[in-house]
C-alpha cells in the first residue's frame, strides 16, 4: 500500500518515490508541518483593527498638510506636528505593551534641491522592537510607510495636501503593526519606522538604509507600504482580494556584485534576495489571510516610479513593496477640488479601512514568521564535482538553539513559488536522488522546532 503526505504548502510526495529516490523515509517522518498556524501568528493578524487604521487615517489627514517643507512648530498644522503625534502614539502603544518597543526620532539636514526650496530637516520616527533570542537578535526586519504627502504642487508647503491615501494608509498600517506586535516576543528584531522626505526624494529611507549599511547592520529584510488604501480602481471597479508586491530581480546597478553574477551564469535571475524574500511573504500572507492574494510582480517597482524600499535594495538589502492592485491618479498629488463633476484629491474618503487593514495583516503575518523563523542558511553550495543526474547541496550550519534541521525546496524552471520540499534533518550536506540540477531551481531553508522556515537560499556551484 502506497501512503502519502502532504510537504509544507508544496505538492504531495508519496513515500514509495521516497524509497524510489533513496531519500531517507526516517528523517522525512519527523519532518515539521510548515503550514501549521502558529498561535502567535493568529492572535497579532487578529488583532489589526481597520477602526483604528482608519482613525490614524483622519488624525493624519487632519494636519492640513505634511508636505516635508512645512510648518515644524504648530501642534496642529503641517509636518512637525504629524511627527510629534506618530511619536507619542508609538510611546503610548509601546508602555501598553511592556515597554520594550523603543521610539526615537532619527533626523538630518537636507541640502535643499528641485523639489525642496531651502535646507530642511528631514525627520523619520523609529520603533524598534529588540529580539529575544541572543543569536537572532541582531537580525533585523524592517517595515516602513512615509508620513509626508504633497498636492499638485511639488513646493507647495502652506496648501491643502491630505494624503490619505499616500501615504497616510501605509503610515498608519505601520502605526497598528508597531501598536500589536508590541505586545508580543520574537526571536529576530523588527523596525517600524514612519520617513519623511518620500515625495521629495526618498530622503529619510535614503538617509536611514545609507546608515544602516555604514554600521554593518544586518537587514534580512526590508518592506514598504506606500498607496495601500483603496480597493477601488480609477474606473469604479472593486477589487480589495489582492495587492501587488513589487520584488526586484537582479539589481539595476552598473557594476553587478559577484553574488548576482553567479545567479546569472547558473540562470537564477528570479532568485535573487528579494524575490526570495518575497515567496515567503506571499506564502505566509496567504495562509494567515485567507481569500487575499499577494501578487508578486517581478519588477522592482512601477514604471518610472519609485518607493521607499529602493535606497535599501541600493544598499544591498532585499527588499519590497506593497501596493494596491489598481491606483487612481485623481487621488494622488492632486490638489482638491472638483473638474468635471470628478473629485480630485487624496482625501479620506477614498480610502478603504477593511482594504488596509488586510494588507497589515499580510505584513504582519510575514514579519512574525520572519522575526520566529531562523536565518536563511549560508554558504549554500551545489556540488558539481562529477557529472550526475543527483543534486548534492551543502551548507553552512545555522546555530539557533530551537533549529530542528532544513529542507531542500526545488521547483521547475519556469515556475514561480516552490514546487517541491524534502526535509532533511539536522545536516549540512544532502544529495536529493533522481532531481538533476540541470532542470530544477534549488534552495535550502533552515526550520525550527516550531515549524518557522527561514527564506531560501540559492546555491552557488563549487567543485
């Protein structure tokens, strides 16, 4: 008789094509269920609140203006008195919830240029909340929104700039991810940092990801949300069971890092740091978040436009963004008023709470099993020492005290997500039987004993 199981979130594999392979039916029967919900991971997605989402929504839209050049001393009106407030909130949220998330404005000077008049301090707000564990502590997972917004006007610093939408829908996201996950552990540290100076320039996630790399620190993974407040298309439609996240492929620099030239001789271009960074985001939002979609969009952001994450990804960090499925252009960098019996502007109403607090929870779910799970494996290496239709991979071994083993995952070359995983115990060299290298795309993956699997790594061939 022929028995079968199910590998975590990947296609069955049957236990007499185990034996077929000579893989070894032993380690596979202790192999972790990966697709188990983790309590903690249900209890923080469950409490993301659109009420409160949406009340951050209008206390940001009630600043008249955030545009990054306006008024810094008015507790009522313009960019300094936005900042003041996110601040006081993520205090207040972080004493509700212990006392361990740690909040801190981070600001410099800006020399001024084409879209910001004269020398301007640039201020992002920061929370950090440390890890647990002493080996995975200085890990580190970063989520951003920007706070700052303009209308028409690039250098309109006194008009009306609501920004409900950008980016008052991923400021707040951030707000209620930092408010929840404050009261819960990780092993990993997570950072949920609101940035001025978007609009502008990228200034402040510039300024923060440039210092970042300048004290070594080690970003496993960086996200921005930026317009994930609507769920209505620019022609009416409604669509609030999706929303795009942007990975980049190879990096769009001249001179290509050693790293990304090996993806290109073996062709693993769509495996690079963020694209793997990305199918586990799309694994654990869709698991956590049921009937929504996370639609992986293989560039590293819109035509000619840009994000937050992109100072990181120049920095060498993985990173994404997320953004709603179809935007509407009357709603961004417009001043309000009405043309043509349409109302132009980036006002509140526009902004779907339900919608936004679906997309928090994607993150949040993603963040929680990142900052759970241990560090992607490294060194990762396909042994290709002798000619044969076998795959040997060899890696360095991780030393978090709660890793059960690894899994290899492999997948057809011309499919996105992971196809196929073989849990492997607690080694650091396994050769998968009758799967040639030559017509499949490998990774490993380090798991806990809790079943948190880490984000793949792509092996790089030695001899």
């Amino acid at each position: 008789m022929t028995h079968s199981f199910r590998l975590p979130g990947l296609r069955p594999v049957t236990i007499a094509l185990a034996f077929a392979f000579g893989w070894p039916a032993a380690a596979m029967a202790t192999a972790p269920d990966t697709t188990a919900h983790q309590a903690q991971i249900d209890a923080i997605v469950a409490e993301i609140s659109p009420q409160r989402i949406e009340a951050y929504v209008a206390k940001l839209v009630g600043f008249h203006t955030r545009q990054t050049g306006s008024d810094t001393v008015s507790d009522t009106t313009g960019i300094g008195a936005a900042r003041r407030w996110i601040k006081s909130e993520l205090e207040r949220c972080g004493a509700q919830g212990g006392g361990r998330l740690q909040v801190a404005f981070d600001g410099y000077m800006q020399e001024p240029g084409p879209r910001l008049a004269k020398p301007t301090e640039i201020v992002d707000v920061v929370a950090t909340l440390p890890g647990t564990q002493p080996q995975s502590k200085d890990r580190i997972y970063v989520v951003s929104g920007h706070y700052d917004s303009i209308n028409s006007d690039l250098l309109d610093v006194t008009g009306k700039a609501p920004g409900a939408n950008d980016d008052a829908s991923g400021t707040a996201a951030v707000i209620e991810m930092a408010c929840v996950m404050a009261r819960h552990s990780f092993d990993a540290t997570l950072v949920f940092m609101t940035v001025a100076g978007e609009e502008q320039g990228l200034f402040g996630s510039t300024h923060w990801a440039q210092g970042a790399k300048k004290k070594n620190l080690n970003i496993a993974g960086m996200f921005t949300n930026d317009i994930i407040g609507s769920s209505r298309a620019e022609d009416g439609r409604l669509d609030g069971s999706q929303v795009r996240l942007f990975a980049e492929g190879l990096p769009s620099v001249k001179d290509v890092p050693d790293g990304m030239r090996m993806l290109l001789a073996t062709g693993g271009e769509n495996d690079s740091p963020s694209r793997q960074l990305a199918r586990l985001v799309k694994d654990a939002g869709e698991r956590y978040v049921p009937n929504f979609k996370v639609n992986v969009i293989q560039r590293r952001d819109r035509y000619l436009r840009g994000g937050d994450h992109m100072p990181f990804l120049e920095a060498g960090y993985p990173a994404l963004r997320f953004t709603e499925p179809n935007e509407d252009f009357k709603h961004q960098h417009q001043n309000v008023r009405v043309e043509n019996y349409a109302q132009y502007g980036d006002l509140p109403e526009f902004v779907d709470p339900q919608y936004v607090a679906r997309v928090a929870r994607v993150n949040a779910a993603a963040l929680a099993t990142l900052a759970l799970a241990p560090a992607a494996p490294q060194k990762v290496q396909m042994i290709t020492a002798k000619l044969e239709n076998d795959s040997t991979l060899a890696w360095q071994a991780n030393n978090e005290p709660d890793l059960l083993g690894y899994r290899i995952v492999w997948r057809d070359t011309d499919a996105p997500q992971w196809q196929h995983a073989l849990f492997v115990g607690n080694v650091t060299q396994y050769t998968v039987k009758g799967i040639s290298k030559d017509n499949a795309f490998f990774g490993v993956q380090a798991v806990d004993k809790d079943g948190n699997a880490s984000v793949a790594t792509y092996p790089t061939p030695v001899r």
